[in-house]
C-alpha cells in the first residue's frame, strides 16, 4: 500500500486540496488531456488505466485516476482542472514532450452534460469508452454499490424501483448545472447500459474518428492486441512488457434469473445498435441472438 494510502482520509483530503490550490497558480504551465477515458462504468476501465499508466509515453493525473470534472466539478473551472495534471516542464521530459495525457470518469459516458462540455473545452480530444455485457455490468454495479453502501436494495427490487427512485433526475441535471443527483449517479443500473444512446452524444460532436470503443471482453481475452489497437488510435507505439491486470473486481454470484431475462429483453436492440454505430460487433452472444429476430 502506498504511504498516502496509509494516512487518515481527512489529511489526505487536506494534502489533496492543497496540491490543487498551488496547482492553479501554476495552471497555465499544465496541458490538458490529448483524450478520455469515459467509461462505462463497471466495465474494466480502472484496469485499462492501469495497463495506460505503463506507457512511457503517457501521462496521468498527478493525484487521482479520475479529476470529475466535467460530471461533477465543472463549477471549478478549467484552472482548477488543469492543476490535476503535471507541468508542461514535466511533460517534456516524458518521451522528449512526445507524449500524451489523460485522465478517466466512469461517469463521463452518462453524465448528460459531459458530452457539450468536453467537445467545448477540449476541442481535438480523443475519446475511449470501454462496453461490458450491459447484463453482466448491472448486476456488477449492483454489487458495486451495495458493497460500497450506496445502496441497500436487493437486485431485484433495485431494478424494479430504478425508474422511480431516478426520475426526472437525468432533466434537473440539463436544467442545472449545480445539480449533484445521488440516485442517478448510484442508482441507474440498466440505464446505464443504453450505451448507443449515450455514446451518440459524443458522435453528435465529435469526429467518429477520433472516438474508440473497446469491448471489455475482448480487452480481457486478448490484451495485447486491445492494447495495441488503442495505442495506434492515440498514435503510439505499443510498449512491450505491460502487465494486463484485472483491477476491482468483485467475488462472482449468481444473478437472480428472472433479472437476467428481464435485462435481455431490456438490451435485446442494443448489439445491433452498437455495431451500427461503432463498426465492430460486441461479443455477447446472448444479446446478439436476442436481436437477431427483429426487423
């Protein structure tokens, strides 16, 4: 465990707070990100952040994975975000300045203000998303949550109650940028696996050349040619010798049935969706059949 990790949570808070306040004097000296790491959340982006952080030619946060900036401290302003990353002077010491910065949100996808603050602020950026089995990544979340005390639902009933307990929450947010909503953040397990409606955000603003989407299992089951695939997108090399590791991931159970075909249904558009929109056909069988009968 590193040694901050070992110091109480309220001075690492402080030590936290203090470095981004003499960061911000400094924040015309730091770039910003050349690309995001968007999420889905709960689909193995902490372990491709890991595998990125191991790239000679990559820069991460200074402090944190993720800054939250355009999802939840927006109102901070870009000093305040450029203070998370390291100096210019820094910077051109890594690969001779030939480098790249990132930083990554699991939030980033489903926040619904992301997409227009990043194609505004961060115009040229690149953006990587990583897609899970949307089945497998609700009931993760679930587990994810509840582990965590976010929430003390069953699966099931989180399910049923998820439209209740988030509605009208993904409107107040447009409506107010100020507006901080719990249970859309904790609570939208299926809807957070819309992912062709979310990620037609970012191609509503973006180039679709300079958006990636990675399935989660195939990242898994063939890292290094993932890896690769991604580093050519960033206009990289691929760097041998990086550790493929398999970072948060919770003890496997088994999902209530009745949820699992309640979920497939839910998803059943959802691969050919993706495939329309990306290109490349995700690897969940069961969703591709559950599909396959619709005109």
């Amino acid at each position: 465990m590193k040694l901050r990790q070992r110091l109480p949570r309220p001075i690492r808070a402080a030590a936290r707070r203090a470095y981004v306040a003499a960061g911000e004097l400094t924040a015309s000296h730091r770039p910003t990100p050349d690309f995001l790491l968007i999420g889905g959340q709960r689909c193995g982006t902490t372990s491709l952040f890991r595998a990125l952080e191991q790239h000679p030619r990559v820069a991460r946060p200074t402090l944190n994975k993720g800054v939250n900036y355009f999802d939840l401290n927006y109102h901070r302003g870009p000093r305040w975000y450029r203070a998370h990353f390291p100096t210019r002077a820094v910077f051109a010491r890594r690969a001779g300045g030939d480098a790249r910065v990132f930083e990554a949100s699991g939030y980033y996808l489903f926040h619904p203000l992301a997409p227009e603050r990043i194609a505004a602020d961060l115009p040229g950026v690149k953006i990587v998303a990583m897609l899970r089995d949307p089945v497998e990544r609700a009931f993760s979340a679930w587990k994810h949550e509840t582990a965590r005390g976010f929430d003390t639902l069953g699966f099931e009933e989180a399910l049923a109650r998820e439209e209740e307990r988030t509605s009208g929450e993904r409107r107040r947010l447009r409506a107010d940028p100020d507006h901080h909503s719990y249970a859309y953040r904790h609570y939208s397990y299926a809807s957070r696996g819309d992912y062709a409606e979310q990620l037609r955000e970012y191609y509503r603003r973006l180039p679709a050349s300079d958006i990636l989407v990675i399935y989660s299992e195939d990242f898994f089951a063939r890292p290094d040619e993932e890896f690769a695939r991604l580093c050519s997108f960033l206009g990289l090399p691929a760097p041998t010798g990086v550790i493929f590791d398999q970072h948060n991931a919770r003890p496997s159970s088994p999902m209530p049935g009745g949820s699992r075909r309640w979920l497939t249904e839910r998803y059943r558009d959802q691969a050919r969706e993706l495939e329309d929109l990306t290109g490349r056909t995700p690897p969940w069988p069961d969703l591709t059949r559950a599909g396959s009968g619709r005109d």
